[in-house]
C-alpha cells in the first residue's frame, strides 16, 4: 500500500505554516497556494468584463468557460449541468424558487440535513402549500439516513427528497445510490443530496450516484468561497429561469444564477482540480487511508473515556464515515471545553449544532441546542502528530474540567 505524502501535500497550504492548528475544517478548508496565486494574478491582470470582443475580455471568457467545464467533470457532469455560485444555501434557495411543483405535492426531508438543504424546502412548502413529511431516524446516538425508513415515507405524491450525503455532525456517509433507486421508484419523485461534508473527502461522480441534484462548497476543498450545484440534464425541463427575460435559457446557470458566478474567483477552480493530478482516483483513495488513521486515533481516545458519548459512527472505517468527529462530555459543556483546549494550545475547533439544528434537537434529544457538540474535523493535511497532541491536550483540560465540577 503506498504511503499517503502528508509532509508533500502541506506544502501546498501556505496558511499551515502558522501556528495555529487546523481542525475545524468541516467548516471551511485552508486554500492551496496555486488558488490564491490564480487569483491575484487574475485582479492584477485580467479583470475585466466578460463577454466583449477585445482580446483581454476574450482571455478573460474563456478562463471562466473553462473552469466551468473542469469544475462540471470534477463530480462527472456537464458545463450545462452546473451553476456556481456564492453557497450551497443560496443554490439551493435558488433551486426550491425555480422548481416545478403542483398542489399536494409531498416533500421529504432528511432530520440529518445542514439547515441549507432544509429551509428552502420548508419555506417553499408553506408559500405553496405542499405537504412536508420528516424522515427521521432511530437511534439519536448513531442516527442515520434508513433507505427502509424512507421507503415508508414516499407516494405518488412524492416531488423532492432531500439528504446529506454525509451528516455535517455525524460525519456518516449515506447510502446515496440505494436512496436514488428508492426514490427514483415513483414517477416525480427527484432526489436533492447535500454533499458539502463529503466532497472534500471521496470523489463524487453524480452519474454513478444518478442524484437529480448534488450541492457541494468549493470553499470546503481546498478552493476559493464558492459553491456549485448540479442538476441533471434530464431534470432541466422542470426548472423555472429566475434569469431576465431576455436571457437564453439552455444551461441550468443561465436559470439559476442572477448575474454571473465570482470571476476571479471561478477562474481559480482549475488549480483544485489540478492538485488531484493525473490519477485522482489514486489521490482521493490514499487521502482516504490517511484520513481513516487520523480519525481511529481520536475515536479510540474517546472510546475510552466512559463520560464521553460521540454522535455518529463509532467505527472509523472510510467506507461508513470521514474524518468530522462530534462528541459530548457529561457534565461538561461543549463550549466550555473547546475554550479549555484554546487557553492551553492551538488547536482550533468547535462547538455548537453546526446548522445541524433539527438532528441535535429533534433526533438527539439536545436542550442546549447552542452549546451542541464538541466538533473536531479533519483533512489529510492534519498529521498523526497532531492528532496526538490534541488528545494529550484533550486529556489535561478533561482532568481539570472533572476536578472542579
């Protein structure tokens, strides 16, 4: 088995040369270096408006096209099956607003979603009237996205049923190609999958997965603050353009998308993509094992504290979770520690329900909603090392939190 580079592939992160340690990266990576050069080259030298016939707006053009085409065959779409823009949340709200629905159409929504695959689907419900049925899941402490379960919860009535692809908290990846076929079972029936808290870890290929739609944050792998949403060709047909009138209509950005995608950051995508190089499939499966070995070693430092409960996946097999790690410590307060850890070292990670709002309350029970779990997130940039320091460091603020309970 080769031996994943990591001393190779931090190299290319400019800000892990700072003291501060990365390990809230679920909520945004740090940028690669050929990203931000992209960039800066890009305002010092080609800004201008796109769509003219000078020379430099030609140059300019064609960057923007061509990062649209490689961002497209980064999860195996087409150019004309993505838009870009400035969040997940805000495509999707674009999404719901351009969406096709009849009255007594039905909704089901994942309890294990990120608030930006669940608020546009709510608030287009009560505009429309449509109804909305909860999929749920069983066990708060391991909570899952159940084909079984959804497969109750689904009718003719059926228009949209929207999950994660991996739960933000949970770090759990869903059975996505067993849910399609589930839902693809009935006639109207399109399946909306967030994959922001995946795509930074596994290789997405939307036609494999036979998603109707897919959003994922490029902002969250190793890009410029953008997000991107693909809709399949065949699904076009029933969505609405939100676009001017006078606007073509035969891309579903040229529906979705208002103006125009962030140019100088748009024309930077090339460089994520580059960074895989020429065998990405090779990339993303030793990035994997690496990332497997950071999050068993934090895992079994949890197992063993008996106070200690994690929300999710207690295995640390790549083939059920990635490296995003929430937990609880009885008669500790999540926020309390994470300032504990942040007074002795620099560690930076997290507390809260990560916008997860409707799993930690509605599934797991929580009643501090704000205080939520301690989430500590991984990318195969962090180290071994790291990950032991912070349990050394996790074990000296634990023992003194007990001391003065």
């Amino acid at each position: 088995m080769a031996i994943f580079d990591v001393t190779a592939a931090r190299s290319r992160f400019p800000a892990l040369q700072q003291k501060q340690v990365y390990m809230d990266n679920a909520g945004g990576s740090q940028v690669l270096d050929t990203v931000a050069d992209s960039i800066r080259s890009y305002l010092l030298n080609t800004n201008v408006q796109l769509g003219a016939s000078y020379k430099l707006s030609k140059a300019s053009t064609d960057a923007y096209a061509y990062a649209y085409k490689v961002a497209a065959g980064f999860i195996n779409a087409t150019p004309e099956e993505i838009s870009i823009g400035v969040s997940t949340t805000q495509l999707l709200h674009n999404l719901s607003t351009a969406l096709k629905f009849q009255p007594g159409d039905e909704l089901v929504l994942s309890k294990l979603n990120h608030e930006a695959n669940t608020a546009p689907w709510v608030q287009v419900a009560e505009r429309l009237g449509l109804t909305i049925k909860w999929w749920t899941a069983t066990d708060p402490k391991n909570p899952v996205c159940d084909p079984t379960e959804l497969k109750s919860l689904l009718s003719n009535k059926t228009r949209l049923v929207a999950c994660p692809h991996a739960s933000n908290i949970t770090g759990t990846i869903s059975p996505i190609r067993e849910i399609a076929d589930v839902v693809h079972g009935h006639p109207r029936a399109l399946l909306c999958v967030d994959g922001v808290a995946l795509a930074p870890h596994r290789q997405v290929d939307v036609k494999a997965l036979d998603v109707d739609f897919y959003a994922f944050s490029w902002y969250k792998v190793y890009g410029p603050h953008l997000a991107q949403l693909y809709a399949a060709s065949r699904v076009h047909e029933q969505i609405q353009s939100l676009g001017h009138f006078f606007k073509p209509t035969h891309t579903l950005d040229l529906k979705l998308n208002l103006a125009s995608a962030n140019y100088e950051l748009t024309q930077s995508i090339p460089q994520v993509v580059e960074y895989f190089g020429s065998d990405p499939e090779s990339t993303w499966i030793h990035m994997a094992e690496h990332e497997e070995r950071l999050q068993k070693t934090i895992l079994e430092f949890l197992a063993s504290d008996s106070r200690v409960t994690v929300i999710g996946e207690r295995s640390a097999c790549k083939e059920v979770r990635v490296p995003v790690v929430s937990f609880i410590v009885q008669g500790v307060g999540s926020q309390r520690l994470v300032e504990e850890v942040e007074r002795r070292s620099a560690f930076g990670f997290r507390s809260g329900h990560m916008y997860s709002h409707r799993l930690l309350t509605d599934v797991c029970g929580f009643t501090d909603v704000e205080d939520g779990v301690v989430r500590i997130s991984f990318l195969h940039y962090n180290t071994e090392a790291e990950v032991r320091g912070l349990i050394e460091v996790l074990k000296e603020a634990l023992a003194s939190l007990y001391k003065h309970e």
